[in-house]
C-alpha cells in the first residue's frame, strides 16, 4: 500500500466507515484474497459512497503466495490487524503447517477487543489454532473436515453448508463460497438493497443462503427443459402470491418429488426454503426502501401477515423489521 493510499485509510476509519483488515501470510491463496478485495476494497460509484476502509497486512515486507504465483509486496505491517474491524485471516493449503506465531497473537487480539473475526476457505484452521473457536460453529473446505475434526475436536465442524455466521466469527467453505460469505457480510452491515447492488457488478448470484450443500451431488444436467431458470424466473415475478411447491412443480411440468431432487440437485435446497428467502429478500428490498406498513410488506411480499414477517425476519436476519428499517430504511444514518 502506497504513503497515499495508507493516509486515504487512516481518514476513512477516523470518518466512521467500517475498516477490513486481510492478513497475508506466506502460501496464502490468491483467489479468497481476490475475493475480498472484490468484495470490501473496490469503489463503488454506483452506490456513491464507500462501504468499508479496506486494507492489506502481512508480517512480511514480501510474501511470496501460493505455489509461489507471485510476490505481495508494499502492503501494510501486521499492526495494521489491529486497527480492524472485521479482520480476515490468512487461508492456506499447507494445513498441516503451523501458523506463525504474530499472526495467531493477531488474531487473538482482535477477537478480545471485539473485532469481528471472518476465515475463508482453510481459514477456519488459522481461527482454530488462535483458539477462538473452541465451542464455537465453522466450516471450512469440505476435502479438510476431517482433518480439522481430528485436530480441533472442541470446534463444531459444519462440513456441508457454504459458511457459518456464528455472530462475531464466520466461516466459509471453499473457493466461491468466499463470495457467498462476502455478500452475506455486506447484507449484514448495509442490506439487502447495497448487497444486490454489489452482486450486480460481480455478475454472481445475490444470495444463496449459507446453509446450501458445497457441493452438488450429481453433475447439472445438460438438458434445457430439466433447467430450474424459466420456473424460478416466473415465480421471482409472482412472490405476492400463493405460490406452493406443487403450483411450482405443475409449472415445471414435473411431480413434486422430481422438483424436490432439481433443487437439491441443482440449488442445493428445497423449493419452500428457496421461496421463503425469496420472499424475505423481496420483504427486506421494501423496507429499505420506505414501505414501513409491515402489514403492506408481508402482502407484497407473500409471507403473509406481519407476525409471520418478524419471525422469519428474526430468525434469518437476528434483528425484526422495526429494527431492520432503523438501521436500513430511508432515514437510517
């Protein structure tokens, strides 16, 4: 990080903006660190303001990257961890090698002074070596879960979802589920309206909840009319009304039970699950947005009544609706 670029972070934490803090360590992989620079450290002019404060640390003034790819140079010290409030850890393929000590130190400084702790892929071994997620969930890359299983036995290992929100440490599975997780993040700080926003421009599904399958069980098939698009696609249009998985399957020209194995297959969920995010998504855009008759937004957005809309919303969010508009609505800060 150039003198200029350091000044630019150092005003952008002073003014309140949310600072990400990457440690890269030596082997480190590329792609998650793409993925997070993607995610928090580009411009966003589309949205007109700055979302995080985003910066690159390492313990070394040069780290050499996986396989010896290339050479990271002209980023920050490891101090810089410890003005993080999201902190994300270095991810590696040599899981067996112990972490270095300043950066397991690094890690365990953030976490007790409250910094929100994020692991991508291998970084679950790096959180678990800290010993911060002693008692806690994770997941990780599903080819290492038992490796991980056997050596930190106190963690509970998820191996079949795509991340873990465990409130102030979270976890993703491999490679893309980097970018789930990231977008998750985003929902969380700003909504679901910016979180779109920002999956636009990366061209990648905006939500695919973090309880989906890493992996699907058979390859998709190859075949236009066993395709869920033009189904999804039409029912994404009709959210307000009674949909039910067997209006779906009709649609689709199957029986529920195949649709049920083209989800699993091909989404990696169940079509009621698939629509009732849907709808919560849908229910969350219009909050955000300034509709702040709950009544209105659960009719518009197919779930129904308003109580049926605080129980989803509390549920997959953590926060109800009247908490969701103060801290994303039209008059939110």
């Amino acid at each position: 990080m150039t003198q200029e670029s350091s000044h630019a972070a150092d005003a952008a934490s002073a003014s309140g903006v949310h600072r990400v803090v990457v440690i890269v360590d030596e082997n480190s992989n590329p792609f998650e660190l793409g993925c997070a620079t993607e995610v928090f450290g580009l411009r966003r002019p589309e949205i007109g303001r700055d979302l995080y404060d985003f910066r690159l640390c390492s313990p070394e003034p040069r780290t050499l990257m996986r396989d010896g790819f290339f050479t990271l140079t002209g980023v920050a010290g490891l101090e810089a961890a410890d003005t993080a409030d999201t902190l994300i850890v270095p991810n590696r393929p040599d899981i067996e090698v112990p972490r270095r000590p300043a950066v397991l130190d690094a890690v365990r400084r953030a976490h007790a002074r409250g910094a929100r702790l994020v692991g991508f892929c291998s970084g679950a071994f790096t959180l678990a070596e800290a010993g911060v997620l002693d008692g806690r969930r994770a997941t990780a890359h599903w080819q290492w879960a038992d490796s991980f299983r056997a050596r930190f036995p106190a963690v509970r290992m998820e191996e079949d979802v795509l991340f873990v929100d465990d409130g102030d440490i979270l976890t993703a599975a491999g490679s893309a589920a980097a970018l789930d997780l990231g977008l998750h993040l985003v929902r969380r700080d700003h909504g679901a309206e910016i979180a779109n926003a920002v999956s636009r421009r990366l061209v990648f599904a905006a939500h695919r909840d973090g309880g989906q399958r890493q992996f699907v069980e058979r390859p998709m098939p190859d075949l236009r009319d066993e395709s869920l698009a033009p189904v999804l696609a039409w029912a994404q249009e009709r959210l307000d009304s009674p949909l039910t998985v067997s209006g779906l399957a009709e649609r689709a020209a199957v029986s529920p039970a195949t649709l049920h194995r083209r989800f699993r297959a091909q989404l990696g969920t169940t079509p009621l699950a698939w629509l009732t995010g849907e709808r919560l998504a849908l229910a969350c855009r219009l909050i955000e947005r300034g509709e702040s008759r709950f009544e209105v937004v659960a009719r518009r957005s197919g779930l129904g009544t308003a109580a049926n809309l605080r129980t989803l919303m509390r549920r997959e969010t953590g926060i109800t609706p009247s908490a969701y508009r103060r801290r994303f609505g039209p008059q939110a800060s």
